[in-house]
C-alpha cells in the first residue's frame, strides 16, 4: 500500500514538472552540446543519476561495514577460544595443587579465606 502511495506521490510531481518545465534547453557535457533537450528530461535524468549515485556510496559503505563487522567477529572467537584454554589450564592447575596439597599431609584450611 505504502509503494502505490509512494507512487502516486512521485507520479503527481513528475506530472507537475513536465507540464512547466518542458521549454528547450542546451546541455554541455565537456565538448558535446546537446540542444533542444526539454528541460523535463534533464531534471528527472538528474534525479535518476543523482538515486544511482547515492546507491553505490551506500553500497560500498555497506560492504565497508560488513568487513569491519566480519573482523570483530574472528577477533571475538580468537578471545573466546583463548578465555577457553585459559580456563582449562586453570582447571589443571587446581587439580595438581589438590594433588601437591594431599601429598603434603596439609589440610587444606577455609577455601574461601584468603
């Protein structure tokens, strides 16, 4: 619904600037002139290349980001695999520390003391 009103929208105006707008124009594109070129025509052309334009500038700072994105993510799953192995050395040094503590014949005192 909201596409037929945007439609509707951008319908009415073109209308509107092809109604007053349509009186021969000259166009200089570096060596080239165009004449006779009815102003309608080069203002929606304008418009036209101007959305094209602004597509490709989002486009590639779209896939700028993704990129950025996409490296945060490994560096988060290098830190996460590194917390892991970093957790399970800590894992084996309290195992060999309740080891070295039995074979010493010291009890361990409150665990939560510092």
């Amino acid at each position: 619904m909201l596409v037929i009103i945007l439609s509707l929208i951008v319908g009415t105006l073109l209308v509107y600037i092809s109604r007053y707008n349509f009186q021969p124009v000259s166009v200089n594109l570096g060596f080239t002139v165009f004449s006779g070129i009815p102003l309608f025509y080069v203002i929606v052309s304008s418009f036209v290349i101007g959305l094209i334009l602004s597509y490709f500038v989002s486009l590639i700072r779209s896939v700028s980001t993704s990129f950025i994105l996409h490296g945060k993510n490994v560096e988060i799953k290098k830190n996460k695999e590194e917390v892991l192995e970093l957790a399970k050395r800590v894992h084996q040094l309290e195992i060999k520390n309740e080891k070295l503590g039995k074979d010493s014949g010291i009890e361990p005192g409150d665990r939560n003391a510092l």
